[in-house]
C-alpha cells in the first residue's frame, strides 16, 4: 500500500537590505520551499524544491541605483547542465553494473540451483535403495554411516524399527529444508539492493566592454550538481543477461560496429544516448529520483567617466556581488541527452591509441 502524500506546501523568508540613501530597504534575501509530506512508514522519496536568492553586496557611489532580489544572476547554460547529468547517469549506470551486490545475488541464486539438484540426487538415491530395502545404501545416501543403522532382519522388533526411522527421519528432512530455501529464493527473485551517486560540474565566465567613458566586468561560476539513487532488483535474470550481452538493442550493436566509433565517443555521448533505451531491461528500479543542485555566484562592476580639463574623471561606479542557489528532487530517471563532451587534455592512453590509429590508416 503506498503512503499518502500531501502537500505541495509553500513557505517563503525573505530579508531586507541595508536602506538606500532615499530610506527605501530592498529585499536582499528572498527563500522559497516546496515540499510534501507523507505518512509513515516515510519510505518514498517526494517532490521537493528550494530557491535561494541573495544579495551578497553592493554600492552605487550616488545611490540612485539599488539593488534587490530580482536582480540575482540565475540562468544557466542548458549544455553545461545536460554534461552534468550525462556524468552522473554514466556514473550511475557503471556502478550498476560493477556492483558487488549485483554479482554476490547472482551467486546465490546459482548456489541455490546447485543446492537443488545436488538434494534431489541424494534423495532420488536414497529412495532407490529403500525401495530395494537396502538401509546401508540409504543411510550412505544422506551421509550417514552405515554403523549407525541397524539392519531390519526377523529379530527386529519394534524399537528397532523405531530407531531406524528416525534415523532416516533426521537424515532426509534437512534435505527437504534445503530444497525449500533454495525454492524460496529462486521464486522470490533476487533480493533488491540500492544504488546512489553524485556528479557535478564547474563553470567559471567572465566577461568585458571597456572604453575611455564607460565599462563593465562581470563574472560567473556556475555549479551544477546531480544525486540519482533507486533500488534495483533483477526481475528477469535471462532478460539482463541478454542485455549485458548488447543481444537486446540492435542500434547499440551496430554502431559499436562502426570502425573507430570509439573515438567519436571521446568527443560526442551518441554511445550513451543509444544504449540508454534498453539500459534497464531485466531490472526494475525502485522509487528512483534524481536531485538536482546548482548555485550561481555573479560579481559585476560598472563606472562612468567625463573628459574634464584634459583628463578621464569617474563620475560614478557601481558594484554588486549575488548569489544564487537551488536545490530540487525529481522522480524518475530520464536517459542521458546527446551532447558534446566537455572538453579536457587527450590522457596518454587516447592519444597512443589515436596515433595507432593513423598509422594504420597511412599504411593501408
């Protein structure tokens, strides 16, 4: 049964600013925060979202100039946010399939396939030499000694006979529990486990126009960050198999086919974009999200100058520094969109691989 959520709920604080030279206070720090609620057990992830824009400083040399909240520097490039969520999904998708986790449930369940077929012969022997009413080879079937079971002959009597059943008795019903373990996790599926990553990405831009009676300078430092998390369980083992086999997407296949379409995903994700349609198959996420981080930290300066008496006077100037911050929780998570890599120095093993590869082409 899911919890219920309510909500949205809104709450928003906001802050003035030191007043300006006509007494006016701006705001220079305005919170806003969107979130839900839900009733225990508290085991679902939930819509959230947090926007911070704040006034860090400023100064206007004749104050007819002040600043506030809506004038905080938010926007952020779209390509340096899909880059930053491109690394994340790859990291997210290598760990999935280098978990441990993922390998020692794997191993259990081969284990539990051993297990059945190894107490099913033992019994089917057992069986067998009941049936032919030889009680040595039966108790050496469930690795008994034949010491310990006293052979069924006229004189029997009736503790005798006693004491050979539950011989046999204590014998074969561990054999029945294991074959019940080893069913209940093959039926049960392979037990869920959890994975959780976190990427991010920097990216600082500045920014000039100067001349003798006017300038500007600004900069920016752009961060943007992404947390994906789900549980993971395997529904169909054959299914995850096949896919890690590349058998389940053709497209995939074929372009890993391309000559030297490894060196285009040095430089373009079209790799990533292709495989994440069938990235998942075999597998089911649990209550997967993604959160998004991001902050922007935005300084820009400003003057005006006059020619008086044979010189460059400055009239005025103006300063300002914000900052602005944003946090928010998604459900779901998308494939990765088709991007150009940030670009970074070629490491020694591309460019020993790049160089062999020219010089196959020169000789061919």
């Amino acid at each position: 049964m899911v919890a219920p959520i309510s909500g949205p709920f809104t709450k928003t604080i906001t802050v003035k600013g030191p007043p300006t030279s006509l007494g006016y206070k701006p705001d220079w720090l305005a919170i806003t925060r969107v979130w839900r609620r839900q009733r225990k057990p508290y085991n679902l992830p939930l819509v959230y979202s947090l926007d911070s824009r704040r006034v860090v400083s400023h100064y206007d040399s004749d104050g007819t100039v002040y600043a506030a909240t809506n004038n905080v520097w938010y926007g952020v490039p779209q390509y340096f946010v899909d880059n930053a969520y491109n690394k994340a999904y790859a990291k997210f998708v290598n760990k999935l399939h280098d978990s441990a986790e993922m390998l020692v449930n794997l191993a259990e369940h081969r284990q539990a396939n051993q297990m059945i077929t190894t107490r099913v012969v033992q019994l089917a022997r057992f069986a067998r030499a009941i049936r032919r009413f030889r009680f040595g080879e039966a108790a050496a079937a469930l690795g008994m000694s034949r010491q310990s079971i006293q052979r069924m002959n006229l004189r029997s009597t009736s503790k005798a006979l006693g004491n050979n059943w539950l011989e046999f008795h204590f014998g074969w019903s561990p054999l029945i529990g294991d074959i019940k373990t080893a069913m209940d996790i093959l039926t049960s599926g392979l037990p869920p486990f959890r994975i959780k990553v976190k990427a991010a990405m920097d990216l600082p831009e500045s920014s000039s126009s100067l001349s003798l009676s006017h300038g500007t300078t600004s900069s920016t430092r752009y961060h943007e960050g992404f947390l994906i998390a789900a549980g993971i369980s395997v529904e169909n083992p054959n299914l995850w198999l096949a896919n890690r086999l590349g058998l389940v997407n053709p497209l995939g296949l074929a372009w890993e086919l391309v000559p030297f379409s490894f060196v285009l995903d040095w430089f373009v994700n079209l790799n990533d974009v292709l495989k994440s349609s069938s990235e998942f198959y075999g597998l089911n996420l649990i209550n997967p999200y993604r959160t998004e981080f991001r902050t922007v930290d935005h300084s820009e300066t400003e003057y005006w100058r006059t020619f008086w008496m044979g010189s460059w006077i400055t009239t005025r100037s103006r300063r300002m520094t914000t900052n602005y911050c944003a946090v928010g929780r998604s459900l779901g998570i998308p494939g990765p969109t088709l991007r150009v890599r940030p670009a970074k120095a070629l490491s020694w093993q591309r460019g020993l691989t790049a160089v062999s590869l020219l010089l196959q082409s020169i000789k061919g």
